[in-house]
C-alpha cells in the first residue's frame, strides 16, 4: 500500500503521539536535497491524513560517517540522532520502540522508515501487535515484493514522502534542538561537539566492542502457552476448525470420546462457553464407524479434498468471523498453520483480537506469528499417550447423527448421514471432484508456464 492509498486518521489517533525510527542508511537523505526540510516533510505527510499530534523522530546511523553539518541541521530541526554500529542499527531501533511502546500506551502511532521491515521487524512486531495494537505507518526506498503480515494505516516511499510535501510546508531553520545518542555507550548527550568527541574516543571503541548487539530482543519468544481464560473469553463462544487428514482419530480411539475431551481441555483453563466442532477430511476414505461416532456427539462433518482443505476451512473461518466478533475464540487442528492460515489470520488478529487456540500432531520447527492462548498436541489433547490405554470403539453402527453434514466440493448440505453418504458415492459428486482437479492442474500449468516465460525473458523474482 503506498500513499495514494493511505487512509485518513481515526478521531482516536488524531492528536496522539507519533514516534518515527529512521534508519539513515537504508533510506538516506537524498544528494543535493536540504536537510531541514526532513522533518516538516514527514509531518506534512501526516497531517495530509489528519494526524497533527506531537512528532518525535530519531535518525539512526553510524553517526562516525555522517558529515558534522548534517548532523547539526538535523538535531536542529528536532531530530534527534543515535549512533550505532551498521549492523546493530535495527536492534537499537526496535529496543527503543519496546521502550517508547512501554511508556506510551494506546491510541499512539509508531513509524518505521526502514528496509528491514518485512525480514527483521515483522515476526515479533506482528505479534505484540495482536496483543496491544498502535496505529502503524512504515516508509522504505525499496518496496517488498512480498505481502506483509503486519497491518499498516499508511506507507510511503521513502523520496516521494519527501519530495511530495516539500511546497506545502515551511522549512524548520533551527528553532527546535534534539539529543545525540551513543547507543553501543549508553550514553546522551546536548551538544554535537560532545557527541562527536565521544565517538572517537577509546573508550567509545572499547564499549562499541563489548555492547554492540546485532540481534533483535525478540521479547515475545517468552510469552508462555495455555493461559487460564479472562473472564470476556470464559463464557464465550468457541469454533474448532478440525483438520482430519493431518490429525487423525487414533487407532482404536472411540469417536464419540473426541468431543468430550477437547470439551475437558478447555474447561480446565475456565472456558465453558458453546463449543461447535467441524471436521473436514475426505469423508469417502474414513470409516463409517467413526463418522457416526463423531457426527453422534454434535460434531459437524465436512467432506473436502486435500488439494482444497484449507482453501475451504479458511472460507468457512470467514464466513464464522462476520457473523461472529470477539470475545470469541477460534482453535485451528492442523499442521499447516505457516503456508494454510497463519498469514491470514496474523493480519485479521491486528485489527479484530479473537482468542486462538492451537493443535497439531507435532512440535512446529518455529513458533507461529500468530499469538495463541492455548496449544496442544493432537493426541495429549484427546488423553492418548504410552502410558494410558486408549478408549476402545464400540460405537455402533447405528449411532444417532445430531452433527451436520457438508461436502465443501459440491457446496451441498446434508441433514441425515445416509443422505450425506450416498451423496459422496454419487456419480454427481465424483464429477464435481474430477473438475476440481481439472483446475487444479490447469492452474499449475499456467503458473508453470509463466514461471518458464519469465525465465527466458531474463526476470528475476
């Protein structure tokens, strides 16, 4: 999204606070181009949108290579200045927004002027976003090719922002004054001549070399799991999105005992509001026994394919979230939550907060973006381990149906699970799914051929 298409300020946000990080080396000032009108620029830019509350900006750069005189302009203009190492530029930058972020709650605006945004920033900024959301503005001289996952109310490139708003503003001629920092030192200090002194002194070299970090503090890799339910959340209503391929009823697990354990977990952390279940899976291959056991206990069967499953669960997720806001909680049964949900729903989390639960039948490799309040293992969910003897299957072959019965190819609706079965048996159905496929390979090919065609024309991507 970039300028045309930012969107004017919220009452909220106003005449709230905006706190700008600037990395100078990836969005430089530009050659030939006045300093002093870097800061009027930026807020002209803002108030274009609405937003006219106080601005405060820090340039961050190794301040050893920046020529003394822009230094002064721009302290001068109200900017202030931190020195760190190049690569301890976006560590010291997100250290501080963790900072500006403890010390300025909500409504506030944080912007980034950076082209590390999407590789280094995104991960942990996304998820404290899902937990206490600030309006975000983010500026780069180079655009990713890739959608974020983080929501934004506006984004610029970096020289149209200050080329566009230059004749709408007064230039600042040195009314104002900022701070200089050392951030590998710690140390701040009001006077360039100081700063400058202090950055070529032994003493600066030697802490720059003990306190120079380059990794960000990724603070929200402590956030623990499975935390007992706030009291807008206990009683509220909770959907299970059940990906049956991926997490299977275990072998001589009782059907009908599914429901009733994911009901016991949750009613362990407090919850004890309506639970509605839907499992998808390609219904012809599971055993009949263990539909009717499921389908017996309330739980609703939806009948997909696997090159579709999660194209169908997340329209349904959809579907639910319109007709259903927060306090909720949404709980997803799978394994493919990085490249089948997680993207999706890590955006919707910043702008409407649902609680999320998790299961999977293993230990992902890397913690989600996406901020749960609960996360299982597929079988310790359902009370199956080495240890204790699982629940054998008696459920009859005549189990009463009360769950509902879908088929996600041919978008049809079952009330009786005879009606559902001879359905998936159907010569319509097996049509449906053969053209579904069709497409699928068609898609494939076009984007194979596309792939081919950029190749010989010499693109990179």
């Amino acid at each position: 999204m970039w300028g045309d298409k930012n969107a004017a300020a919220k009452p909220e946000y106003a005449t709230a606070k905006i706190a700008v990080w600037w990395d100078m080396d990836d969005c430089p000032i530009p050659e030939g181009y006045d300093p002093h009108w870097v800061r009027p620029s930026i807020e002209a830019a803002f108030k274009k949108l609405g937003y006219v509350g106080p601005v405060s900006i820090t340039a961050y750069a190794n301040q050893r290579q920046t020529p003394n005189p822009l230094q002064r302009v721009l302290s001068c203009t109200g900017i202030a200045v931190a020195h760190t190492k190049t690569a301890s530029t976006c560590a010291a930058m997100f250290s501080d927004l963790l900072g500006w972020r403890a010390r300025n709650p909500p409504p506030a605006t944080m912007m980034l002027i950076s082209n590390q945004v999407e590789d280094v920033f995104s991960w942990d900024l996304a998820r404290l976003q899902q937990e206490t959301m600030y309006n975000l503005f983010l500026a780069y001289s180079v655009g990713s090719c890739f959608m974020s996952i983080l929501v934004t109310s506006a984004e610029w490139l970096w020289e149209s922002l200050l080329d566009n708003n230059k004749d709408e503003t007064t230039k600042t001629t040195g009314e104002l004054s900022a701070m200089f920092y050392c951030k590998p030192c710690e140390l701040h200090v009001r006077r360039l001549e100081g700063f400058r002194k202090h950055l070529w002194s032994l003493k600066h070299a030697v802490q720059e070399l003990r306190n120079s970090c380059t990794q960000l503090d990724l603070v929200t890799r402590k956030w623990a799991k499975n935390y007992a339910a706030k009291p807008e959340h206990a009683t509220a209503k909770i959907a299970v999105w059940w990906d049956m391929d991926d997490c299977p009823i275990p072998e001589g697990y009782d059907a009908r005992q599914v429901r009733p354990s994911i009901e016991a977990a949750f009613e362990k952390l407090g919850y004890s509001g309506p639970v509605s279940i839907t499992a998808y899976g390609d219904h012809k291959r599971t055993p009949t026994r263990l539909l009717r056991g499921l389908s017996s206990t309330g739980v609703a069967l939806a009948l997909t394919i696997p090159q579709v499953i999660h194209k169908r669960m997340n329209a349904d997720l959809r579907k639910w979230r319109v007709d259903n806001p927060p306090p909720a909680t949404i709980m997803l049964i799978s394994d493919h939550m990085d490249d089948g949900f997680s993207h999706s729903l890590v955006y919707e989390q910043q702008r409407k907060k649902y609680n999320i639960f998790l299961a999977y039948s293993y230990r992902p490799y890397k913690m989600s973006a996406l901020v749960t309040s609960a996360e299982w293992l597929w079988e310790s969910l359902l009370a199956v381990s080495e240890t204790t003897t699982p629940v054998l299957d008696k459920c009859s072959e005549r189990s009463e149906s009360t769950g509902m019965f879908s088929c996600k190819v041919c978008f049809d609706g079952y009330k009786s699970f005879d009606d559902f079965r001879m359905h998936l048996s159907s010569d319509d159905h097996a049509g449906e799914v053969a053209s579904v496929l069709s497409l699928i390979r068609l898609n494939q090919q076009n984007r194979a051929y596309s792939l081919l065609r950029d190749l010989r024309k010499g693109r990179t991507f």
